[in-house]
C-alpha cells in the first residue's frame, strides 16, 4: 500500500498470499491495512493480487454509451479477461503487431471479491467487497470486433495491468463518487467519474452472482467512461514507446509503457 509517496509493506502473516487473506474475510484485510509497517521508499510494486477470475463489464458508463452512439444495455453486458493477461505497475504492455493493430486504453475501477457471493442482493453485494484498486482493461479492438466476441482482444498476455494498491472500502468511500483519469505521453484522454456508471458496483456484483459464484480475491471490472482511443476521429491506437497511465481518485496512479512484442 502507499501512504505519502512512500510504499509501505501490510502485516501478512508469513507464506500468506493476499488471496489468501482475502479468503479470510474482510476484516483480516483491515487488519493487515492497519498494521502496515514501514515506511518503504525503495520498495517496487507488483500486481496486487492474482485473480481466480477477472470479470469486465462492457457499455457501464453513459458518457462512454454517447460516444460509441450505442443504445443503453438493459442489462449489464459481461465478458472475462484471463488472469493471465495481469500484469503490475510498471510492467510493459506488450504489441504484438502480428496479432494486432489497433490497441485501446480503458481506465477502469476494479473491485476485488472478499467473501463468496451467490444469489446476493445489492447490498449483501457490496458489501461482500474487501478493497479496489485500479484496471486498464487494455483492449485489441481488431480483434474484438472481428472475432464477434470480446474475451481474446480483451485477454492477451499483460492486457491488465491492475494496481497499484488495494484499497479497503471504509478507505475509499463512496464507489460511485470516484474521478478516473487516463493519460497518454503527458495528454489526458480520459477525464471523467464514477458517477455516470449504467449500473453502479453493488448492481453489477449482485448481477455477477445471480450466474455464478463470486470468490474470494475474484476482481470484477467496472467499465470505462469516454475518451476510449477507437472511438476519437481519427481513431488513435497505443503504439511501442508510448506511456499509459490511468488513475482512480482515492486510490492512485498505475503507469505501463508499451512494447513491441512482434516476434
């Protein structure tokens, strides 16, 4: 976690994953958030946690609806990312120009599972939420257009970078009051807020989990405003040398280069 600039280490016992701990309940993760030593100016962040499922939201913000002149979803539309596409602060997204030409940005406020959740009410929902943290669900638009479905343009390897901490609910507040920004070499693309959410956190969980169970340490992502590079005119895309950063108020800053991975 990071407190004034400097990276502190929580209190996890020894040989205890986050996941782990997360298994634990809620309280076990405050308690760890509150016992945090330090501080740790020379330490370097990873990936929070290594989800058993990542489950992303498509069409969630209206001000992202208007831009793709797309009608409003009845109902939240779901796909997976494969946990195998996370990757941490700092770490590289990848391009692999034979797969791909067309690599879109998505800040995205994730919300990490703490307690299993089937059949839940909206309610019982969120509050089954053990922290956020901060999602690009980096995206091949190419591919996902072309293939009719979105899971492998949303789930190639290092296409989620999530951090850079988890933060507890009583932390952050309320979910759907929440800036996200997105910038690109310096230029922000993507300003906006929670608050134009479709459909709000404990809505989309409590959706999730009417068709299947949601663990502990699953991350569920939420969506993304407007400011999505596919849709500018012209169209732009992340090229090799470029840097993403997206943010989520209360939370931080996660920052990716891109690289090319032709082979």
């Amino acid at each position: 976690m990071e407190r004034d600039g400097l990276w502190h280490a929580l209190d996890i016992p020894a040989g205890v994953t986050l996941e782990a701990l997360l298994a634990r309940g809620p309280e076990e993760l405050r308690r760890a958030a509150a016992g945090a030593v330090g501080p740790l100016p020379g330490a370097v962040p990873v990936a929070p946690l290594r989800p058993g499922k990542i489950v992303a939201i498509g069409l969630n913000y209206l001000d992202h609806i208007r831009e793709t002149g797309m009608d409003k979803p009845a109902r939240p539309l779901m796909f997976a990312k494969f946990p195998s596409s996370v990757i941490g602060p700092g770490e590289p997204v990848v391009i692999d120009s034979d797969l791909t030409g067309s690599v879109d940005w998505e800040v995205e406020l994730a919300a990490v599972v703490g307690t299993p959740l089937r059949h839940a009410g909206p309610a019982e929902a969120l509050a089954a939420v053990a922290g956020y943290t901060v999602a690009n669900d980096v995206s091949a638009r190419d591919l996902q257009f072309s293939d009719g479905q979105w899971t492998r343009g949303k789930s190639l390897d290092t296409f989620c970078p999530l951090g850079p901490v988890v933060v507890t609910p009583d932390e952050l507040g309320d979910p759907q009051a929440l800036r996200l920004r997105t910038v690109v070499n310096g230029e922000t693309v993507q300003d906006s807020s929670t608050a134009e959410m479709l459909f709000g956190v404990a809505e989309l969980l409590a959706f999730c989990s009417a068709s299947f169970t949601l663990e502990p340490g699953d991350v569920v992502l939420t969506g993304t405003p407007w400011g999505c590079g596919a849709f500018m005119d012209p169209p732009r895309s992340l090229r090799p040398g470029d840097v993403v950063e997206v943010s989520v108020e209360g939370i931080g800053a996660l920052r990716n280069p891109v690289v090319d991975g032709t082979r």
